[in-house]
C-alpha cells in the first residue's frame, strides 16, 4: 500500500504534513491528562481546597479541547487526503487500461479491470482514512503511554510489557490465518462479478436456451463460495474483539494488584494516586492495539487491493510511441512488407505483401479465424508487426504517434459499438465540434439519415449498447460515424454483414461517389461486397494467399474461387 503513496500529489503531502501534527498534538493531549488526574487524587488525599482542584481540572478540560479538535482536523484532512488518492487511483487505472494494447487486455478479464478499478480502490481508499489516523495515531499513543509509565515504575512496565507481547502475538496468529483468505475473496468477487456480466450481456441467449436455472446455479456456486470465504474471516477476526478485552482486564487487574502491593511494601501511600494514572495510561496502550483491531479488519484485503491495482498500473504497453516524434501527415497509402505477428507466441499473420494507393479500396476475404480483423489491427496499432512492417502514408506506424496514426483513420469495427448518449454524441464521437451538417451528410453515406430521422433526429437518444437500435441501423451509425471525421483511411471490420444487399450496395456507392479520395479498407465474407475493390488480399492459414483484382483472383487463386463460386451464380461469376 505505501507504494501507492507515489500518487499523492504536492498539496496531499503538505495536509499529510499537516495531519501528522495534529495526531502529535491529540496524542500529546491523551497522553497527559492521566497525569492530572493523578494530581486530584493527590489533592484530595492531602485535603486541598475546591479551588486548587478546579484549576487542575480545568487544565484537564484544556487538554481534553484540544484532543477534541485535533481530532476534527485529522478527520478532514484524512478524508481529503484519501479521497483525492481514490480519485486519482480510478482515474490512472482507468488511463492505463484505455491505453493497453489488445495483447495487455488480454492479461486481464473485463469483470477482474472492472473490480479493480471499483472495489479494489474503494477498498485501499476506506483503509487510508483509518490508516492515516490510526495506523500512525495508535502506535504512537501506545508508544508514548509505554514511555509515561517506564518513567515512574519500571514494575508495572513490565506488566504492560507482557500484555503487549501477548496482543502482538495474537493479532499476528489471526493475520496470517486470515491474510491468504482476503486474497481469495478477492479473486472471487472477480468470479461473481464476472458471472452477473456474462449473465446480463448475454441475457437473450440464456432465455432463448431456458438457461436461467443453469446461469442461476453458476451465480450460486460464486456467491456460496464468496459467503463461505466472508464469513470465516468474519469469525476469525472477531476473535480480536474478545482477545483485546482479555488483555485489557488483566493487565487493569494486574496493574491494581501490583499497585497495592507496592503501596502495602513500600508503606508509600502516595502511590496510590499514581496508580489512577498507571490505569488510565494502561487503558490508553489496550486502546491503541484496540484501535488497530479496526484497521487490521481492512487493512489485509486493503493490501490485496494494493498490488491488484499495481498489476495494472505496472503493466507496461507494448504499444509505444516513438521517443521522437516526428510531424506526420497522412497521404491514404498503406503498405505491407512482409509483415508477421502473432498470439502467445503462436503465429497468426505471416509474410503479408501488399500496396494500396490513396483513394483505392482494399477488400481482405477468407475464411473464419485466418486473420483478417488482425491486419486491421495492424494498421490501426492496436498490435504491432513483429517481423517486416506496417507503413501507413509512406512511415512505418512505430515511427508515428498512436494519436496522430489514429487521427488519420476511421474504424467501424466488427461489433458496432454505441455509447449511451445521442445519436449527435456517437456519430460525432471522434471530435465533438463536428456540425450537425457534417454529421447529417455523414449519416447520408450510411444510408442512416431515414431512420434517423424516424427516431427524432441526431438528438434521439441511444441506449447503452444501442439496445433500442437493430443490428443494421447499429452498423450504419458505426459506418456513418468512421466517416463523419473525413479520415485520410477508413477501415470497415465486416461492417456490411448486417446489411442487406441493397443497402450494401448504396452505401458501398456513396462511399465510391462521396469520398473518392479516401482509402477504403473493408473486411467482409460478401464477395457481392468486394469485387469492385481495386486490391483484394485474400487470406488463409495467415498467409496471403491472393493479391489482385476480382478477375485476376478468379483465374489465379482456388481459395478465392471457391469462395466466389460458393456465393454467386455462374453468370454472376462470368459479369
């Protein structure tokens, strides 16, 4: 957890500061005022008057004040301090996740990222605020409650001593029984959060296979495990609370008996004042471990916490921008050379050679699984080539910025993906200072502006996932917004599949007649839809196994053949 501490900023470190003195000065205050007690006793065993005594006791209510407000001001600047960090913490999980490459992503499950960006930050961020105050406080009280009493009788320290000893030794048995439980529960909240996911995304599919008593039992099985795992460090913990108690009424037992004694030993009846002090500061010390007790129950899973979210936060990209970027503008050429990149070392491009000029349409066909939303990926950066490489606009890609790499493209991807929001908001997402004629023309290209229009306009609203849009409206908003930000390239991941064939065919139209200067980049299983492409890249067992026109892979690639013949007539075929 302290290597968390790194993300404090200037300000959190001076109210850290801050705190620190405040908790010196409460505990200063706490610590006293025994001794003032002592000095009433004193006072009334050598029968002082009311007033002497009031004024000792009016110093104790003096020291009780600034306890009192020392106090308040740690619970302000804790809480500052720890909520700034929680939002800091979310906010460069959330940023380092953004910025994984596909392989990174696939380090770690959505519903784990999802946990440790929520969860587990709100677990480290709970145990701050206590942890500022009493994990520093407490040891210190005991500390210096320790020291007041060694002061006067090193007899009764040695009591305290045993009792510490035997809290200490406790509380580090119940720790490393419960410590491997916390990180279980953690992976196990994974598990439950991860089963109501795949239970809600796939809501549709459960019904239509009267799945719900199976996902029912999944669910069941992750929260029985879940409750088991609580409910034993529960017990476990609670063997504190009884513990400390133990401890607390002995050592006052033993403190009172060993006071008496030394008064009957040592014939020392002022003593006996001093033992009201020693009480107290005995009781501060069990406190303090007290206390501690309310820490330890956050601070074990609040560790497991800490080091799910630094494996994320230390988990480096591989996905890098050049150390010196040079000025970058895109002509709409792409150019492969002999490009390789694989999955966990497995292969799943090899050997890739091809060259489309700007404003031509590359088309990539072939069968499922060869690899064809990977090239996309290649040329988007979203992994990069690990032999040969990618050249987009005449500079290999790893010599250009993600951002302005991406700035050039449009990508419509496989799964349309729309955010709950505006239709105004999807289609404008890559800059929102788009015009509404700009987005309306875009919409045109799609062949979407009927049924927005039907909807209410680009102010209609659009459900999280698109729920309340079809798959092929969803795919046109996707198409209509790769091209609303006019991009040098844009890259359709099989996004005509929903389409019917007209519809294919007028926006496959607009984009030849609107954008003539835009290279067009379209992955898809229709060969109606990629015939007319200048270069198609036909792939198998990722491989290249065609690169020409239509006519040209008809005569000299069996692949694309027999994908052809599989899917159009043979006077189609003869056209």
């Amino acid at each position: 957890m302290f290597r968390l501490f790194r993300y404090l900023r200037g300000r959190e470190i001076a109210m850290f500061a801050a705190l620190l003195v405040f908790l010196v000065a409460q505990i200063f205050c706490d610590v006293t005022m025994p001794t003032y007690t002592a000095e009433i006793v004193a006072k009334m065993q050598q029968g002082a008057d009311a007033a002497s005594i009031l004024l000792t006791g009016g110093i104790m209510l003096a020291f009780a004040a600034g306890s009192i407000a020392a106090t308040i001001a740690e619970s302000i600047l804790s809480a500052r301090i720890s909520t700034r960090l929680g939002r800091r913490l979310r906010g460069e999980v959330f940023a380092h996740v953004v910025n994984f490459s596909d392989k990174d992503a696939g380090s770690f499950s959505t519903g784990s990222l999802l946990t440790r960006t929520t969860n587990d930050v709100q677990q480290v961020v709970s145990a701050m605020v206590l942890g500022l105050r009493l994990g520093v406080g407490a040891p210190l009280m005991a500390a210096m409650a320790i020291i007041r009493i060694a002061q006067t009788s090193g007899e009764l320290t040695l009591v305290t001593g045993v009792a510490v000893v035997i809290l200490l030794a406790g509380i580090m048995a119940i720790l490393m029984i419960v410590l491997p439980r916390f990180k279980r529960i953690q992976k196990l909240t994974d598990r439950l959060n991860g089963t109501m996911r795949d239970t809600l995304t796939g809501i549709r599919v459960v019904r239509a296979y009267n799945a719900e008593d199976f996902q029912r039992g999944r669910f069941e099985r992750a929260s029985r495990d879940f409750a088991k795992n609580n409910v034993f460090t529960g017990r476990v913990m609670a063997a504190m609370s009884p513990l400390m108690q133990l401890v607390y009424s002995g050592l006052t037992l033993a403190i009172y008996w060993l006071g008496c004694f030394i008064i009957v030993r040592d014939n020392d009846a002022a003593f006996f004042p001093e033992m009201f002090s020693f009480t107290q500061l005995a009781a501060q010390v069990v406190t303090a471990f007290m206390v501690l007790v309310m820490l330890f129950n956050l601070l074990p899973r609040a560790q497991v916490s800490a080091k799910r979210i630094l494996e994320v936060l230390n988990k480096q990209s591989d996905i890098l921008d050049p150390a010196s970027p040079q000025m970058y503008a895109c002509d709409g050429s792409i150019v492969f050379e002999d490009a390789a990149v694989g999955y966990g070392g497995k292969p799943v491009l090899s050997g890739l050679t091809f060259r489309v000029e700007a404003g031509q349409t590359l088309a990539v066909v072939g069968g499922t699984g060869v690899g064809k939303t990977t090239l996309l990926k290649l040329i988007l950066r979203f992994l990069d080539a690990e032999q040969g490489s990618v050249r987009i606009g005449g500079r290999d890609v790893r010599e250009i910025t993600q951002k302005d790499l991406r700035a050039s493209l449009g990508y419509a991807p496989q799964k349309s993906v729309l955010l709950s929001g505006t239709i105004r908001q999807n289609l404008a997402f890559a800059d929102p200072t788009l015009s509404d004629e700009t987005l309306s023309e875009a919409a045109k290209i799609a062949c979407a502006d009927e049924f927005i229009a039907e909807k209410g306009g680009l102010s209609a609203e659009v459900a999280q996932g698109g729920r309340n849009f079809s798959g092929g409206q969803k795919q046109r908003l996707s198409i209509a917004r790769a091209v609303a930000k006019k991009p040098k390239i844009v890259l359709f991941d099989d996004s005509f599949s929903a389409l019917d064939f007209a519809t294919d065919a007028r926006v496959r139209r607009n984009l030849s007649e609107q954008l003539p200067d835009v290279t067009k980049v379209i992955v898809a299983q229709r060969i109606s839809t990629v015939r007319d492409a200048d270069v198609i890249v036909v792939l198998d067992g990722g491989t290249a196994v065609g690169v020409g026109t239509h006519e040209t892979l008809l005569k000299t690639c069996n692949v694309y053949r027999e994908i052809a013949q599989s899917q159009l007539s043979e006077e189609e075929l003869a056209v």
